[in-house]
C-alpha cells in the first residue's frame, strides 16, 4: 500500500523538486498540499504549487492556501534565491486551477480526521518543507488529528551552521514561535517527529548536465520542469551542480534507511540576538550535568537526520522525475 502523505509548501524551487516526487512516485499517496508564506508571498506559493501538480498531471491533489505571516514576526521571503516569482522565473505556464475553498488548516482536519478512522496504514505522514506556521495552528487547534499522524517530517533546522543567519535555518527563522509550537506539541501529543535539516539537505546534488537531459525541447512535463529548476539554481549560484534541496526529506519518507539519524532533544531559541531561531540540539553524551543545568532538558527528543546517502537520493530523485518510476 502507497504512503499516504500531505506537504506543507512554500513552493520554492526546492519544495517544487519536492513536489514533483511526491506527485509522481508510486509508492506515495499524496492526499493533500497546504500552502504557507516563507520563500515567496503565499498566493504566489499557491501559484506555484498548483503549477507543478498540473506539470505532474495531478490536477486530483487538492491545495489549500494557508497562513500569509508568521504567528509574530513580520513575513520575509527569499526571492533572493528562488527569483522574482518563487519558482526559478521559468515563465512555465500557469495553472487556471482554482485552489480548495477550505483554508490549509482546515484542509489538513479534515484529511487527517479521515485517516484516523479504521486501521494504522491510513495514517498520513506530515512533510512540512516551510515554515511551520500552518503546522502549529493546526495542532493547538484541533489536536485530536494526532489520531490521523504516522509521523511528521520536516524540512528545516540545523545541528551546525544556518543559512538565514549564522546560528537559524530559514524556515525556524521565519516563524521560530511555530516551530517551538510544533515540537512542543508534538510532545504533547506523542507525534514522532524527525528534523530533515541542513545538515543533509544540501549534499543530494543533481548536475547541470543532467539537468539538459531531462529538459526536452518544448517538453512542458514534469521532467522538463525538473531539469530546469536545476538549471536555474546552478545559473543563480554559478555551479556546475545543484541540490534537490527539499526533495530529500520526501526521499528520507521513500527510504529511511538513506539517511542516519540520531534521537536527540531539540528545543528552539526565541530570545537570542544573533541565534533567535537556531535549532538547539543536545548531543551531549554524558548526564551528570543536566543536574547543574539551569534550562534542563529539552522537552522534545526527535528523530534528527546527521548524514545522508546523498547519491541514493538524488538517483531516486532522478528516476522518478525523469520517468524512469512511472
């Protein structure tokens, strides 16, 4: 049985690599994608998002719009990097689909409501690859749709160095209350949760060569999308190569095995001047001195991703963007 899956986006040229394999790999039921503000404003996430499921023919995935700016912060995005539209500047034709009626948080009730009636394979495993906005109202809302979460993978977080700052990842930067939310919910509720952070999402790389084999001609399919959301980043960054980025925590939902993982306690930092949004990962290996320390222990332990099998998951990328899978 296909893994039922729901993705929270900010689509995004790596959320839309992300996309494109959970649209089109045969081992994902992908039921739902909520949109949220983070790499671009959120209707151009919306978009953005319906343009790739048309490019995947997937006009079946409802898509929700979510929440617009961050629980408090004021909304940033990185056009910076994904250019002007969010999405690569492709002039890709758009989508004349119209997204669901029901506000992102409404729509994940009520998918994860459904799944957690009858027995544990319909359960949805929750791939948030934005910022976790949406994700913490929707379980300080309505937290009886534990019921329906196999597990949640998110994108986001570091155990070493950022990229929004020098201490937090972009998408805890951009709302570090939801995130804190999130875990501390999860917690709570007894979601397992496993982090998908920097510390692996920039090893999968795809080459540029690679990327003109996949992009045929007046090709206007996935693969010819995939091939050029590569191009672009290479172009932007001026590398002979680009990573699949958010893609890999789709692939770490596909085959687990490719990537190790630790079970570590993760809090988030909301007050620090220059480390507000760092992801906080204790890792030490002795416990005398949690006796002497003031903060304790963190409340949520986490599954938290370390290494990669990064060839792995960029030919798993690859042959199923590129048709090998379908």
């Amino acid at each position: 049985m296909a893994i039922p899956v729901v993705l929270d986006v900010d689509t995004g040229v790596d959320d839309a690599c992300a996309l494109l394999l959970a649209a089109l790999h045969p081992a994902l039921d992908l039921r739902a994608v909520t949109c949220v503000g983070g790499n671009a404003a959120v209707d151009a996430v919306v978009a953005n998002t319906l343009t790739v499921l048309d490019a995947a023919d997937r006009p079946d995935v409802p898509v929700a719009r979510g929440a617009e700016r961050p629980l408090l912060e004021d909304p940033v995005d990185a056009r910076h990097v994904h250019g002007q539209d969010g999405m690569g500047d492709l002039d890709w034709p758009k989508s004349q689909r119209r997204p669901d009626p029901r506000h992102a948080v409404e729509l994940l009730r009520d998918v994860l409501l459904d799944a957690a009636e009858g027995d544990q394979a319909r359960r949805v495993t929750l791939i948030p690859l934005a910022p976790l906005t949406n994700i913490a109202l929707l379980l300080r809302t309505y937290p009886s749709v534990a019921k329906g979460i196999r597990e949640i993978v998110f994108m986001g977080g570091a155990v070493e160095a950022g990229n929004a700052t020098a201490s937090a990842e972009f998408n805890v930067f951009h709302d570090p209350e939801a995130a804190a939310v999130v875990l501390d919910a999860c917690a709570d509720l007894d979601i397992s949760v496993t982090m998908y952070g920097l510390d692996v999402f920039y090893a999968p790389r795809v080459g540029r060569e690679t990327a003109r084999t996949l992009s045929a001609p007046g090709g206007r399919d996935a693969a010819d999308l995939a091939g050029q959301l590569i191009a672009f980043q290479c172009e932007r960054f001026g590398t002979d190569d680009a990573t699949i980025g958010d893609a890999g925590a789709v692939c770490a939902v596909l085959e687990p095995a490719g990537v190790r993982r630790e079970r570590l306690p993760v809090r988030v930092e909301l007050a620090g001047t220059w480390s507000r949004g760092r992801t906080i990962v204790d890792r030490r290996d002795w416990s005398a001195g949690l006796d002497h320390d003031p903060h304790g222990q963190a409340r949520s332990t986490i599954e938290v991703c370390l290494d990669v099998d990064a060839q792995r998951y960029a030919t798993l990328w690859l042959d199923t963007v590129g048709g090998g899978m379908r």
